[in-house]
C-alpha cells in the first residue's frame, strides 16, 4: 500500500486485506453499518466493545477516524459515549474535524410550512416517526412497511407542490430523507480529507444506503476505496454480509495491527 504521491493522481488501493493504519483514514456510516438498524431511532443499540474498538483505532490512526453519519453531531455524541470523534452529520450538513474542534455548520434550512406538511403526511400511521433534524427530515417507516409506497407518494407531492424549496427526497431503508441538494456525504468527505489528520491519508469508508453513494462516488478521486454492507453497490470494492461483520473486521484491526 502507497500513500498519496506528492505530485500527480493519488494511489489506489486493491484491497482491504491488508491495512497499514499509519496511511489510511477510516470513514464509518453509522446505522445499518457499524450499528445494527433498529425499529426507530433510539432504539439502536451501540456495543461496549464497539465503543472500545472505535476508541483504539481512533488513536492508532492519531485521529483519523470519523463518523459519516445522517445524524446530528450531538446525537453521535450520546450514542458512542465518551468518545467524540470526528464526525460528519447530518448527511454533510456539520462537521467537526476533532474532539477539540468546534462543529461547522452549513447555512441551510428547511421552511416551517413544509416540516409541518411533511408532518402532517406522517400521521396516516402512529407507528410512522418524523424525525425533525432542522437542516433535514426523516421519515421512518420502518415500524409500518406497508405504508411505504403510500409515505413516498405523499412526500413526493408535497414536493412537486414547493418547487421554490429546492429539495431533493432519499429513499433508504424504510426511511425517507428531504434534504436540500447543495450539500452531501460525499461533499463533506471531500472537505475533511483537505485537513489533517485526514489529508495526505488514503480514505476507506463503509456504508450501507443509498445516502452513502455520494461517498462511494468520490473515493476514486481520493485515491481510496469503499465497501457497502448487506447488498453490493454501484462503485464498491466489495461488501460485507452485515454490520457484525464490520465491527468483527474493525476489531481485527486492532488485534493485527492492520
């Protein structure tokens, strides 16, 4: 494995079999990839040994590990207690380059009347959770599959009836994402690899919906590469049967040291 050439196109690498943690930077989606998806949003359930795991790679690394995640920053926060680690949240929206650093925001925002239409579709089924991340909504659906199509079809209506909003709706895993289209997952990574501990770094990242393949998108560019989890994606290297298997891998690269 080669680290980014000073001059001309950066290195990529063929394989994750063998990781020196001196050279690459770790990028991590959160639900669905290093955490197992659970019926809402509070329900996921983050291991101690996870927790652990996050912590030696993070120094290992000297801090070039981070979270990509769709949730807010302090939301992160509370789940991988005590850590903070560096983060990229609410699909691009924020970011925070150390546990020292201050989070960054970008100035986006979503209008009252829409949050509350957007509400309002929701309420066609109690088990249906909208979750309000400000810059960003959430529609959960997983609790009450069979009203997918009918939450996709309400939420596209309501969009093609504020064209002025200028939004763009992700559909993932029983979960329906508005969001404004001038910022993204893979825009953000972009950023955070200018900066250190991350530059000069050869990026992996994992993830496992379609939020992520704004990050599988840009990893040729990076020099790196990406895996999804549970289901081959388009730009992936390869992939992994589901989030245990990510956490047993990260695990063994502590034990081995890459």
């Amino acid at each position: 494995m080669q680290p980014h050439r000073a001059n001309g196109p950066p290195v990529r690498l063929q394989c994750r079999d063998r990781i020196d943690i001196d050279q690459v930077a770790i990028l991590l989606d959160v639900d669905g990839t290093i955490l197992d998806v659970a019926a809402t949003p509070q329900g996921v359930v983050v291991p101690a040994s996870l927790v652990r795991t996050l912590r030696e790679l993070h120094a290992r690394t000297n801090g070039a590990l981070a979270l990509i995640s769709g949730r807010l920053i302090e939301n992160l926060d509370r789940l991988f207690a005590p850590l903070k680690l560096p983060c990229v949240g609410g699909h691009g929206v924020e970011w925070r380059i150390s546990e020292l650093a201050p989070i960054q925001r970008r100035q986006a925002e979503l209008s009252p009347r829409l949050k509350t239409q957007v509400a309002a579709a929701g309420t066609v089924d109690p088990r249906v959770i909208v979750e309000d991340k400000g810059t960003s909504l959430a529609v959960h659906y997983r609790m009450a599959p069979e009203r997918g199509p009918l939450i996709r079809n309400k939420i596209a209506a309501i969009l093609d009836r504020a064209p002025e909003e200028k939004l763009e709706m992700l559909c993932g895993k029983a979960v329906i994402e508005i969001k404004p289209p001038n910022f993204n997952k893979g825009v953000a990574v972009c950023e955070l690899m200018k900066s250190a501990p991350f530059a000069q770094r050869i990026p992996l990242f994992v993830g496992d919906d379609v939020t992520d393949e704004s990050v599988f998108a840009v990893m040729p560019a990076l020099g790196g590469f990406g895996y999804s989890v549970g289901r081959e994606m388009a730009g992936v290297a390869g992939t992994f049967g589901g989030p245990q298997d990510v956490r047993d891998w990260l695990a063994g690269l502590c034990d081995c040291g890459g």
